[in-house]
C-alpha cells in the first residue's frame, strides 16, 4: 500500500476516533492526559486503560497486517533523552500533540493553536539539528 494513502487512512481514522470519543463521553483525546489519568485518577480507570489497550492493540495489528518494517535506534540513550524531553514538553505545554494538534484544533482554541505551532517549530529544529550533527541519516 502507498505511504500517502497509509497515512490517509490512519488521519481518517484518528479523526474519527477523537470524534466517537467526544461525542459518546464528552471527552477529549489528549493522550498525555488519558495515561496520567489511568493512573491518577480513581473513576473512569475503566475506559482510559481500554482506550491505551487499543492504542497498543491497533499499533501491533497496523506492523503485523501490513508487515510493517522494524528500526532500530542506532542511539538509545538519543531515544530515551528525547522521550524525556517530550514528557517535559508535554508538561510545560499543558497538553500534547493528539489534545492540541487533533482536538484543540478542531475547536479553535487559539491556545492549541500556539501550542502546535511551538511543537511543529520545536520538531522542524530539532530534525535539523540532528541532520546537522550526522545522528540522523
């Protein structure tokens, strides 16, 4: 399957998923907030460790179905920096990727709008940076 067409379809898809689960729960699917919930908040616990099971879940049958390639890191310690950066990020910004870029988006808020800006910039320098220093090919 064309990569254009991989990524059409996963962009329907994670439309459609943010939509069902605003529109039968009234919430947003703000990733970072769903797994800190899962393990902060008492009520709800239910629905948030299905929602990241599927997430998983949907993951594992995407690389299994369409034989999807495996990469692997040529810097862990690269990886796992980056992964702690994001979490920081994630923080400061009040929100992720999904709340902000899918989400907030969607419903106008100017506030999501600066964030994805500041994440899509921050992404752009970042992969520059690492093409620069040769850890990216």
């Amino acid at each position: 399957m064309h990569p254009y067409l991989q990524s059409l379809i996963g962009g329907v898809l994670i439309g459609v998923a943010t939509w069902l689960l605003l529109a039968a729960m009234g919430r947003v699917a703000g990733i970072s907030g769903i797994v800190t919930s899962a393990f902060t908040e008492r009520e709800g616990r239910d629905w948030r460790w299905a929602f990241i099971a599927g997430l998983i879940a949907g993951g594992a049958l995407f690389a299994w179905f369409f034989n999807a390639v495996s990469i692997a890191p040529r810097a862990p310690g690269l990886l796992i920096a980056a992964g702690l950066l994001v979490g920081v990020g994630t923080v400061l910004g009040s929100g992720c990727t999904s709340g902000h870029g899918v989400c907030g988006l969607s419903r106008a808020s100017v506030r999501s709008l600066a964030a994805t800006l500041t994440f899509m910039g921050a992404g752009v320098a970042t992969v520059a940076a690492l093409r620069a220093f040769g850890a990216l090919v």
